[in-house]
C-alpha cells in the first residue's frame, strides 16, 4: 500500500526542544517514514506506511509525550431520530464518509459530533448525507437556544397527543364498554357506527401518525429498519384490515356491525404519543447539570476603565482589564487578585464547603462567590477560556461520548428491528395456519402486539441517559470525567497509583533543618545554596530559598544554572561551582558522603526531604525540607481500600522520606526515587502484571504517566499540562474526590445494567407473551411506553446520589 501523510495539529509546544521532542518520539514509530514538527505554525506532518501504523498511534505517541493533537471537530444537533437503530444507521453511514476520522451520534441527546479532515470532508457534506438517509442536521445550538427548542418539541408534541387522545378515547370507550365486567358503562349507538369509527381513526393514522410513516419510508429506502417501521406496520396491518372489513360490510348491505379494530391502531400511536411526551421530557432534566452550570455564571461585570466605574456585560470583558468585586457578588471571569482581602466560596465549582481564603496575587474562579470583602481584580481568562466555560465543555462532551457498552446495545438494536419483524411473520403463518387455520383475525391480533411490543427505545435510552445523568452529577461534586468511556473504565481498576508531592502531601514545603560542615560558616554556605536554588522552578527549591531568607541572608546572582532532573541542581555563583542534590548527583560527581550520612537517614526517617551541599567538589553540608499531609489523605486512602484498591504511592522522592510518608497515610507499596521520564515506565510495569491502574497527579512531570495509565486523575489545582492529559479532572485537591469518582462510576455503571437488564428482559418476556396471543395490541403499546419512561427516569436517580460508602 501506498504512504500515506497525516498533518496533525499540535498543542503544549513552548519552544523548539518540545517540537525535536516529538519529531524525535514519531519517528521511532514503526511504519513511520518521516515526520517534520513545525513549532512555529503548532503543526506536524507524518508520512508513514499504513500497513505497519495509524494515526490513532500518531496521536497517542504526541499525547504520551505530553501534549495534545487538537482535531477538527463539528457538532451538530439531529432532528428526526426515533429510536436506537436511527442513530446507529447514521453513524454508520458517515463513518463510511472519506476523511472522517471518528462519529458518535447520541440518540438520547440528539446530537452527533465527527472528528475529520477538513482536507478530504466538509459539514456541509456530512448534512447532505444525513438529509438523505430522513434526518435534518443543524449547528450546534447553546444550552439557551436547546432549551428553547426542547420547549417547542415538546409543545409540538402535546398539540398531536392531545388531538390524537380526543379522536381517540371514543373508538377506547367501544372497546371497554365491550368487556362483560364493564357492561353497565353507557355506549352511543353512533360510536358503533363503522364510518364513525373510519372517521375518527383515520386522522390519527395519517396525520397524527405521518411521522412514523415518513420514518419508516427512509429506513427502508436505506435499506434498513427502525421503531417507524415497527409502529407503521403493526398500526397500518390493524387499520387496513378494519378498512377491508368495512367495504365488505358496505358492499353486503350495510348490515350487522362487523368486528372492527381501529381502536387498536389509534391507541397503540396515542400511547406511543404519549411516551415520546414524557421521554422529551425527561430528557430534557438529564441535561439540567449544564444549565444549573451556566446559571452560576454573573450577568455584568464591573471594569475600570478611563478611571471610572463602568458595568457591561460579562462577554464584553477583556482580558487583563480590571473589576471590581464587592462583598456578595459573583467574581465574573477567572483572574488574580491585585488589592483586596477575601473569603471565596468555591462551592460551585470545587464541591469544596469551606470559603477559601484570597489575598493579592492569588487566583480566582469566575463564578464563585466573594463572601465578605472588597476586591480589585485583574481579568486573566475570558469567554471559552475561563475554568467554568471548561467545565461546561468537559461535561457535554462526556455526555455527548459513547461507553463502550452503549457500542454493544447500539449493535444489537441495529439488527433488532429486522429479527422482530421475521419473528412478527412467522407468527402470523403459524397462527394462520396451525393455531386457528384460516381465520385471520386471530393471527393479526399476535402479530401487531409483537411489532409494537418490540421497538427498542428503552434499548436505545438504557445507556446515554444514564451518562448524561452520571456526568452531570459527578460535575456539580467537582468531578469532571471526560468522555463516557472513561466514566465506565473507572469501575474496572483495581490499582491506584499516587504521586506524592501536591496529591498526598500539601506540596508546600519548608526549610526544615540545616547542617554545614564544622569548617565552613553557616550564612556564606546558604547564601550560595539560595542563590542557586532561586534559579529553580522546584516546590523544595522556592521552599529552602524561602527558608534562607527569613534568616536574613541576602542572595546573591549565579552565574551558571542547571537543572538535573531527579538529581538536584548545578550552579557557579562567585566563580564557586554549587551542587544540591541526591546521594545519586553526588555519587556521580564523584563526591563522598558518609560523614552527612547519618544524618540524611535520620531526617528521612522522619518524612523529610534531605538534600547534600557540595561545594567545589568538597561536601559542604545537608538541608531537610518537610512537605506536610493533607489533612483528608489519610482518611480517603482508607476509603480507596476499602472499595478494593490497593493504592501506591509514586515519587521522585528517596525510598526512607517516601516510606515515611506512606506509613502515615496506611499504604504499604512505595516506588520512590522515579525520574520524571520513568514514572510512565512504572505505570506500564504494573500493567504487565495484569493489574488495571488509575494514576493520580498534578505536576507537568506527571502528564506521561496520565496518559499512560489505564485512567489518569489529575488534580484541578495542578498544571494545565497534566488536567489536559488526564481522563478525569479533580477540581478540588482533595484525595476523597478519587474515592469519590470510584463510587460515581461504580453507581452509574450499576444504573446502566439495570436499565439494560430492565430493556433486555421487557423484550425477552414481551414478545413471546405476545407471540401466544396473550398480550392484547393496545396494552403492548403501552408497555413499550412505559418501558422508556422507566429507564429514562431510573437514570435519573443518579442526579440525587450521594458519596456516602
């Protein structure tokens, strides 16, 4: 086969080593031909052999090395889907399209979103394709415009319930009035009149019902099958043949009254009117997460501009302009604190009770609520970037995502509809035939229940409903999950591996303990060591240049600077070379330790971070930092335990400092001593021994082992880099989140199989009770209504779970 080139767009690129870094990794890819990493336009072009590769590991490659390909996406919202096998016949169909990379279409949303190559596909063609097979794609409608179009379907909808019911509930009362223990109910002659009963049904078949004929004349066109053609063939076999025997009457005389079954069709289209009015409904709350998200947000804001007050509407804020927020008032945008003391209740993003407190250079989140002080603050994130408008993304698209059992029920229902049909005919021959020879009335009765007992709604609802409402439940608790299949790959791990520094501890250190050799004076020794370490970046750096400073030493400026990674620093200030670091840089620098030895292990042994001093390749002295507990970590590892993990605690950290820590959480495995590039090393290996692993991190360092790990957690008060590569953002730096996701997804995965169970086993009962003749038509029509109303609303139980184990 031919070469293929992809161009991939690439974002987290912040200079030129990041584009080498990647160019470096695709090329090592088997199949990989050539590969050219354009920092400056954020892109990169791959040729590689298709045989061997595919762009699925292109892009897992760039996202293991910590970045992220951005794809061309288009979302659109469906009109005219029925059931399951709708959306599973236009998935299909345009995923066959050239250039169209991946599609998921989400029959309890009614939405479809395609990730593509605009090079090869355009929307506008994507909407032809769907028009054609009787469906209508629109542009992505906001949450206001949705829910002002869901209030019109469902107006819509009532108007035809309502007509179809009062045509409807006389041609009922001829049926009932028929039942010998409801004999005494008055029945007008006229009703018994068969041009009556002709009239009133008549309507409901043909103008009510067009929307079930006009389905099932584009599936089949398409040659395929859904709920219309069931609806349009069970309805139209009852109406046409109380037709048939209406012209037989008329033509014999117009004498007697023959045995009429309008009712049955006119029945089964206003009950099946009334359960799409209900699931619209119903639908309609399982988004309500979302608004309640939106309506958190602030209407104005007010800016400073030209020295005066000015209050405009949050859209029209610009980015680095300053507002003014006063005790009680919503914070707009995201931004930083420039004058001002405050409380922040950040409750409705974090799920975190306690007000924070906030003074000058601190951030905060627009939407949350300034408690009891004046606050002057510089906007850093406007419109679609501010952490609200991220949230409000994240959530719609892991309830516009698929699980993959939801792919499984999609398959099923895809060729459900044919196998009831073959299933609705045979039992009419048999029953034609062997049961009743020859009458055919008996055989219609079965058949028609059987087609309509049969629509797979409650099939098609049993999964989507239950994400939409998981998501949405999990997002108000400050737990975002970011696409439905990491929701439901959650409840399958059974390792939890933690990163230490910012996720089990506070990762805010402090100067804890000094030791200089006798020889040397104290302050000239940690002038040199501040001066060094102020170069770094690293928490325990700014934490011994903090500590050094409280003692009143001044620093100095350094002449050279080098990180070494896992190992410590390098530095030259006042032409003196300075190293602080591990026994491993010192070991290497060829530099002997053994009379600060003692000591290192002594602080170790008590949870300290111990660093060596060399000084011109002479041992110098030894600092301890101390980063302290979170104050739940200890409580929510003994949740995790008791759900059945068992949790692990990965750092870059000496073995004595990390056992220390553990021990005071109650985990029992610890992998210390990692450099940044291996931790994703350890993730695998504990992959290999069959174990299912969730990584739990909040640093840039962490973002391989993210992306690496069956499911990565990162924790919303770390990086960018690391939320972007993880599967479910934590927003709150909080490890009882962790436990929590666990017992979302476990919650919502058991709501799922019961809702399946419930759909698998109606259908399983339904129709061989129908089959035997034992069900009439208009009860099966009313059973297929309930039986979508139930799932949708036992989804909807998880909008009122709680987190209690």
């Amino acid at each position: 086969m031919a070469s293929k080139e992809k161009t991939l767009r690439i974002d987290g690129m912040t200079c030129a080593a990041c584009a080498r870094r990647i160019e470096k990794g695709l090329s090592k890819i088997e199949g990989v031909e050539e590969a050219n990493v354009n920092f400056a336009l954020e892109r990169s072009t791959v040729v590689y052999d298709p045989d061997k590769t595919n762009v699925q590991e292109l892009k897992e490659k760039v996202e293991h090395l910590g970045y992220s390909v951005v794809q061309e996406k288009v979302e659109f919202d469906i009109s005219g889907m029925t059931c399951a096998a709708c959306a599973n016949r236009i998935e299909k169909r345009v995923r066959k399209m050239e250039g169209v990379e991946e599609v998921n279409v989400n029959f309890a949303l009614e939405t479809m979103t395609v990730v593509y190559d605009h090079q090869q596909v355009t929307p506008a063609e994507m909407k032809q394709i769907v028009h054609k097979l009787g469906y209508e794609l629109t542009s992505k409608l906001n949450e206001a415009e949705k829910v002002d179009h869901k209030e019109v379907e469902i107006q819509r909808q009532s108007r035809k319930f309502l007509l179809s019911l009062i045509l409807t509930i006389p041609l009922f009362w001829t049926m009932v009035a028929h039942f010998e223990f409801l004999s005494f109910l008055y029945l007008p002659d006229i009703l018994m009149n068969p041009w009556v009963q002709l009239m009133l049904a008549t309507p409901v078949q043909f103008v009510v019902g067009a929307q079930f004929y006009k389905g099932a004349y584009h599936a089949l066109k398409n040659k395929s099958a859904n709920m219309d053609v069931l609806v349009a063939l069970g309805t139209s076999a009852s109406y046409f043949y109380s037709l048939y025997l209406v012209w037989e009457w008329a033509a014999a005389g117009a004498e007697g009254m023959p045995q009429l079954y309008f009712e049955t069709s006119a029945v089964i289209i206003t009950l099946i009117l009334l359960g799409k009015l209900f699931e619209v409904r119903a639908k309609g709350k399982t988004s309500q997460a979302i608004q309640k998200l939106l309506s958190l947000q602030a209407k104005t804001a007010r800016v400073l501009r030209n020295g005066n007050e000015v209050e405009i509407p949050i859209e029209e804020v610009m980015a680095g302009e300053v507002i003014l927020v006063k005790p009680g008032e919503k914070i707009p945008v995201d931004g930083e604190i420039l004058e001002g003391r405050s409380a922040i209740d950040e409750s409705m993003i974090t799920g975190e009770s306690i007000p924070v407190d906030k003074t000058a250079g601190d951030a905060v989140i627009g939407a949350t609520i300034n408690k009891n002080g004046s606050l002057k603050i510089k906007a850093t994130k406007v419109g679609s970037d501010t952490a609200l408008a991220q949230i409000v993304k994240v959530v719609e698209e892991a309830q516009g995502s698929k699980a993959d059992i939801q792919r499984l029920a999609d398959k099923i229902s895809g060729v459900f509809v044919p196998v009831v049909v073959a299933i609705a005919v045979v039992t009419f021959f048999i029953w034609y035939f062997a049961v009743t020879p020859g009458d055919f009335r008996s055989a219609l009765i079965p058949t028609i229940s059987i087609l309509v007992i049969a629509c797979p709604c409650a099939l098609g609802l049993a999964t989507p409903t239950s994400i939409m409402a998981g998501s949405g439940r999990a997002a108000e608790m400050g737990l975002l999950f970011k696409g439905g299949e990491h929701l439901e790959h959650t409840q399958t791990i059974d390792t939890v591996v933690l990163d230490k520094t910012g996720t089990v501890t506070k990762g805010e250190p402090s100067l804890t303990d000094v030791m200089i050799a006798d020889y040397l004076e104290e302050t000239d020794i940690l002038q040199l060591v501040g001066t060094a370490e102020k170069q770094s970046e690293h928490p325990l750096a700014q934490a011994i240049v903090d500590g050094i400073k409280e003692k009143g030493i001044s620093l100095l400026n350094a002449e050279e600077f080098e990180a070494l990674p896992g190992r410590g620093i390098r530095a030259v200030v006042h032409a003196k070379e300075v190293l602080i670091g591990t026994r491993k840089l010192m070991t290497e620098s060829g530099i002997a330790i053994q009379p600060l030895e003692a000591t290192m292990e002594k602080w170790e042994s008590e949870g300290k971070t111990a660093m060596l001093i060399a000084i011109d390749q002479q041992i110098a002295g030894v600092v301890a930092v101390a980063d302290t507990l979170k104050e739940t970590s200890e409580e929510a590892i003994s949740r995790m335990k008791k759900l059945g993990l068992e949790v692990v605690i990965l750092t870059g950290d000496n073995q004595r400092t990390a056992e220390a820590i553990a021990r005071k959480v109650g985990v029992e495995r610890v992998i210390a001593e990692v450099l940044p590039e291996q931790k994703s090393g350890e993730i695998k290996k504990l992959q290999e021994q069959g174990k299912n692993v969730a990584m739990v991190g909040d640093g840039i360092n962490d973002a391989p082992a993210l992306a690496t790990a069956n499911v990565g957690m990162a924790v919303g008060t770390g990086t960018d880099i690391a939320i972007e590569a993880a599967d479910i953002t934590l927003m709150r730096g909080d490890l009882n989140s962790v436990a929590d996701a666990f017992l979302m997804s476990r919650k919502t995965m058991r709501n799922i199989k019961q809702n399946l169970f419930f759909a698998f086993f109606y259908n399983t009962i339904g129709i061989p009770v129908a089959a035997m003749g034992l069900l009439a038509p208009w009860v099966a029509g009313a059973a297929m209504a309930f039986s979508s109303v139930s799932v949708v609303l036992n989804a909807l139980r998880l909008q009122k779970v709680s987190m209690k184990d």
